[in-house]
C-alpha cells in the first residue's frame, strides 16, 4: 500500500486536492505496491492516478506534469522487509535489552539498498523481486556478500535455505545491475581460501562488481550467539594482506583499487592507513573504509578558514580506538587556531569495551566525560553519534545531555564545521541537531 504523508504547499499534488492519508492505487493502469512503483511509474509526462481519499472517496487523476517538476509529496514510509538469517556476528544481535524498538529491526530489503545504500544479502529475493530489480534497473545494489562458497554462506547466515549467491549475482550481471559488495570476516569461517574464493568469484563478475569491503567481525559484550574466533592482530594482519595483493592487481589491471579493507582492520593490525588517494571515489565510506583519510583532508584543506581562538580550551571527545590518531590532528588544529585541544577518549558504557568506534558513544558517555568538566571553553562530540531525531542510541537526547554539561558543547563530523563559527552560528549549528 502506498500512502501520502505530506504535501507540499503550492505543489502538482495540493493543485490536485490530494491531502494527507490519501492512497495512491495506481499509475497509468499499474497497480502500486511501495515506493519503488511511484518513483518509477511516475516518471513520465501523462499520468492518469488512481487515488482513494482518506474519506474513502475514490478518484482518477488525469495529470500532464511539466518536465522535471515535482509532484510534491511525501509517501509514508515502506513497510520493512526481515531478514530471516540467523548471522552469528549480526549487529542487532549484539544489543542490549530494553533500547527503542526500531533499533531492533533487522532489516534484509533490496528496495532500501538502492534508495539508501543499506546492505542486504538478497537471501529473500523471490522471482517478483528479481523482474522489479531487472525492470527499474536498480542499479547500484549493495550486497551483504560474506561468502560466495555456498555452504560456507550458509553457515556465515545461519540459514540452511539461503540461495547460492553466485547464481543470483549472475542474473543481475547478465541483466545490466552493478553492485557494491560487502564481506564482514569471522576468523576461521570465510578467511583463507573462503576469501580467496570469494574475492575471485566476486572478480569475475567483471565490471557488475564495482567494490567490494572487507569488514572485521564486531561485537559487543551482548553478542550472544557468536562462537568464532576473535578479530586479533594477527588475524587483521593477515586480512589486510589478502586485501592490499588484490587491491594491487585491480589498479594494475583495473585502473583502482576495488577492494578495501575498513579503517578498523587497519587499526587493528596497527598499520598506518593510507591516503585518500588509494580509496577513489570513497564509493563505501559508510562502512568505515576511508573515514579517517577523509577526516585528515578536510581537516587539511579547512584549517586555513578557521578562526583564532587563542585562549580557548576545547575538549574533544572520542572513541578508544581513534584516540591513537587524533594528536596529529589536534596539533594542526591548535596552531591554526590558537587554541588548547585535550583529547578525551572515551569507553563505550552501553556496548562493553571490545566496542571502540566513535560514532556508537552513548549519551552517558558523554555524561561521564564532560558533566564535571568546569575548566573547558567548549566541546566537540562525533556528530555520528546522534541521528536525525537528536537522539544517543541509548536514546538520551542530546539536548537534554548539553543542559547537564558546564561548557559548550556541539556534534561535530571533522572539527572545522564547528571551529569555523564563531558566537551565534556556533550556538546555532547545537540546536539544530
């Protein structure tokens, strides 16, 4: 079912009368099921809209839109597809109880891996899904991989009935659908010759395969059902040779690097991250591969806009694992500026330890390391550790964890988005979030 949310002022759709609660039936003769249907279906110049107003009254709308003008809508969100796997290293697994409940939703959908980039296995494809991909070309996917060996995927999945991933991979080929693919490692699972395996089916895909990711196996002190190894120095190490030889024979035969292993491999294994040069067009920043090397050079090319702040003492909280690479940073930052930076690494209270990124401190993390703080002019927390409602995912709103601090303090992606504001615009920029 699709459903109007909103609409927007002075747009095609209020013209029409269509209001809030409205359900759009179908499209030039097709009936709608989600999203995908409007987005596609409309994209021509005449349409004729079957409609039933919240009142139950049906209509049919004849409509000649103007090239590239909006309708002026906003649907209700999709219903979600599950994921039926059973992953042993799956993050909601990993969760602690009593969190909101949408955070407990595992999702597996391929509609929300075209239009947002989330992964999916595609181990719930049926035959409909595979003709609506095909036809509307929704191309890129991004494609929870782990394993191309069949009964190695299956165990990865803890699914006995997911499909052979090769042969789905195939048929978007041989349909024109190129993909992003990603492989989270579990030692002693889809290391060694899984990988390698892997990486070689995955290559021959050709140009279908666009990238493909090698993520560590992250857990929590809530990870139940994982009963693999842990992802040690040794193991990173390893992983990251596998990675860095393909990633060489890509650039020599492809022209770039194709393969990446995540920032967090590197920092496990303790080798120096490369520079931005070697992550292209950072196509899977949102998987941790290149974050780092975009932070240093928007630091680098930003510092120069910043202001002098001499005097100043700003905190700046962060994850135990970025804490090693952050004094450089700080350092660039303090001499442009003027300023004093003090690092404030900070332990995950919610997720445990073995859980040192950044962007998944809590709001008590930010409690514990800034509310007696009396000796800081302002602080900078990462931004990516609040979502779009203002809320911590132990679900303490971030207003509500400023009003307890004694100083300043603002959600920052990469310093200079804050450091550049001074007064008003930098009070600004907090209560937005």
């Amino acid at each position: 079912m699709v459903r109007v949310a909103r609409v927007q002022p002075d747009s095609i759709a209020a013209e029409l009368g269509i209001v809030a609660g409205t359900e759009l039936i179908s499209v030039n003769g097709r009936a709608l099921v989600d999203f995908l249907d409007w987005e596609f279906l409309t994209a021509v110049d005449a349409l004729e809209i079957e409609a039933k107003f919240p009142s139950g009254e049906l209509v049919i709308f004849d409509v000649e839109r103007p090239e590239d003008e909006p309708f002026g809508l906003e649907l209700e969100p999709p219903t979600v597809r599950r994921c039926a796997n059973r992953c042993e290293f799956c993050f909601v697994e990993g969760l602690p109880k009593g969190l909101r409940r949408p955070l407990y939703i595992r999702d597996d959908d391929y509609r929300l891996s075209f239009a947002y980039g989330n992964f999916a296995t595609l181990s719930n494809l049926r035959e409909h899904d595979f003709e609506r991909i095909l036809e509307y070309r929704l191309s890129p996917l991004y494609v929870s991989v782990h394993a191309t060996p069949w009964e190695a995927r299956k165990k990865l999945l803890n699914n006995p009935r997911v499909p052979n991933i090769i042969e789905q991979l195939t048929r978007l080929t041989d349909g024109g659908i190129q993909f992003h693919g990603q492989m989270v490692v579990v030692p002693g699972l889809n290391d060694g010759e899984v990988l390698e395996q892997s990486l070689t089916d995955l290559w021959n895909l050709g140009e279908a395969c666009l990238t493909v990711a090698l993520v560590p196996v992250g857990l929590t002190q809530f990870s139940h059902l994982y009963t693999g190894e842990s992802m040690n120095v040794a193991n990173a190490t390893a992983l990251l040779a596998v990675a860095e030889r393909w990633a060489e024979k890509a650039r020599a035969e492809r022209g770039f690097t194709w393969v990446y292993g995540s920032d967090e491999l590197y920092l496990l294994a303790g080798r120096e991250l490369p520079d931005a040069e070697f992550y292209d067009d950072f196509a899977q920043i949102e998987n941790g591969i290149g974050s780092i090397a975009t932070l240093r050079r928007r630091i680098a090319e930003g510092v120069e806009r910043l202001p002098r702040l001499d005097g100043k003492k700003i905190g700046v909280v962060t994850g135990t694992s970025m804490a090693p690479l952050m004094p450089p940073l700080l350092e660039q930052l303090a001499a442009a500026t003027g300023a004093t930076f003090e690092l404030i690494p900070t332990e995950n209270s919610l997720f445990g330890p073995t859980t040192t990124t950044a962007g998944l401190l809590v709001g008590a993390d930010i409690r514990r390391a800034l509310a007696h703080r009396t000796d800081l002019d302002l602080a900078l927390i990462p931004a990516e550790s609040i979502n779009e409602n203002g809320l911590f995912l132990d679900d303490s709103a971030f207003v509500a964890v400023r009003e307890e601090c004694n100083m300043p303090v603002y959600p920052s992606y990469d310093f200079i988005d804050v450091l550049e504001l001074e007064g008003s615009p930098m009070c600004a920029v907090s209560e937005a979030v």
